[in-house]
C-alpha cells in the first residue's frame, strides 16, 4: 500500500484501539498500537507530514460502531482506515450465556458490509482490516471460538469483496502465544494486549502496509 504525502490515517474500533486515548484530545492516541504504528512512521518518513486520527471506543461492537460510523469516520474523509472490530459481539454473548444465531451472523456481515461499502462509495480510503482475535488464557477462552470464527470468515469474506488489505491477526497472535506464552500478548483475559502485544500488532501493520520486515 502506498502512503502519500499528508495523508491521513484513521484507526477505529473497540478498546484495543482505544487504549486509554483521551477522547477530549483528538490528537491522543492512546497508548496502543496506533501510538506505535504513528511513531514509526513519523520517524522514519518525516516529510511525508502524516495525520493520525484514534476513534477506538472501548466496549464498542459492530452494532455500535454503525451507528457512530458518519461522524467518527465518513466525516473525516481519511485516506488511510484502520479496522478492528467484533470481539465485543463475541464477548457480550459469552457473559449472557448465549449462543450465536445464524440470523446474528447475518447481520453481523450485513452490518460489516454496510462500513466497507459506505466507505467505498464515499471516500477514496485505503483498508486495512484487522481479524478480531482471543488468546486461550484463560483456558475457558477456547469456548469463544464457535462464536468468533465465524465471524473471522466474514471478516476475511470482506476484504476479498472490497479487495482491502487484511491482517490475520488471529492467526498470528496465537501462533506467537504458542512460542512465547498467551499471557504475554493478551495478558490476564486472552483479549487485551499488553504493550508486547500491541508492539506485534504495530508489526504486523507495518509489514503488511509497508510490505518489508520490521526488526
């Protein structure tokens, strides 16, 4: 993906995003990984003369993220949109012992369809997609997949129909847990990353926008 001089790059989600950004200060990143991923980039092409805008809300799931979708990034008309979103959806059903419908699916995809396409249609944003994702730590963590792989295959279904970049983050971030210990991305619920965890994430961003390796 090619990053031009002034643009603007929007991350936006839930609280992995987020990350303890004050929301009263619109150039707080958080402490997360787009605070990483924007450092890097300001270090190492100054004149490109970037912006960086956070909208991650903690606690968000897709359903809310739509209804805040005009203002906090159609609005904006960014060139560069950052996706991560959906572990709430997840999350929320496993604290009410529910178990995920077909017709949740559905509008789950409708709902994520709904973003890509108004963005399309609205500005000439380039995509990233990031696969929401759990670690197995704790152990009861491993009962979240029925919902959640489901919702990955949309997520994947996604960037294929609207031909955006995606990050497996899934994937990845388990494979390293297996090497390196689940509790050291994700810390004590399998979900949040610690500051390792948004260190990889900021990694694999950049490797996959940059398209090279990142020490």
């Amino acid at each position: 993906m090619k990053i031009m001089r002034e643009d603007t790059l929007l991350f936006i989600g839930d609280s992995i995003t987020d990350c303890g950004r004050d929301r009263n200060d619109s150039a707080d990143l958080g402490r997360g990984f787009p605070l990483f991923i924007s450092g890097y980039l300001q270090t190492s092409m100054p004149q490109k003369r970037l912006a960086y805008i956070n909208k991650g809300i903690g606690g968000d799931t897709l359903s809310d993220l739509k209804e805040r979708w005009e203002k906090d990034c159609l609005e904006s008309q960014p060139d560069i949109v950052t996706l991560l979103i959906g572990i709430n959806d997840v999350w929320k059903n496993q604290d009410n012992k529910h178990l995920v419908t077909e017709s949740e699916r559905v509008r789950f995809e409708a709902d994520y369809r709904f973003l890509l396409k108004s963005l399309h249609q609205r500005t000439d944003a380039r995509v990233i997609l990031m696969e929401p994702f759990v670690l197995p730590y704790p152990k009861n963590r491993m009962d979240w997949r029925q919902d959640l792989d489901p919702r990955i295959q949309i997520v994947r279904k996604m960037a294929k129909e609207y031909q955006t970049e995606i990050i497996p983050l899934d994937g990845l971030l388990n494979a390293q847990g297996i090497k390196d210990g689940f509790s050291y991305y994700t810390g004590e619920d399998g979900v949040h990353p610690t500051i390792a965890g948004h260190g990889f994430i900021a990694k694999a961003w950049l490797e996959t926008v940059l398209n090279k390796k990142i020490l």
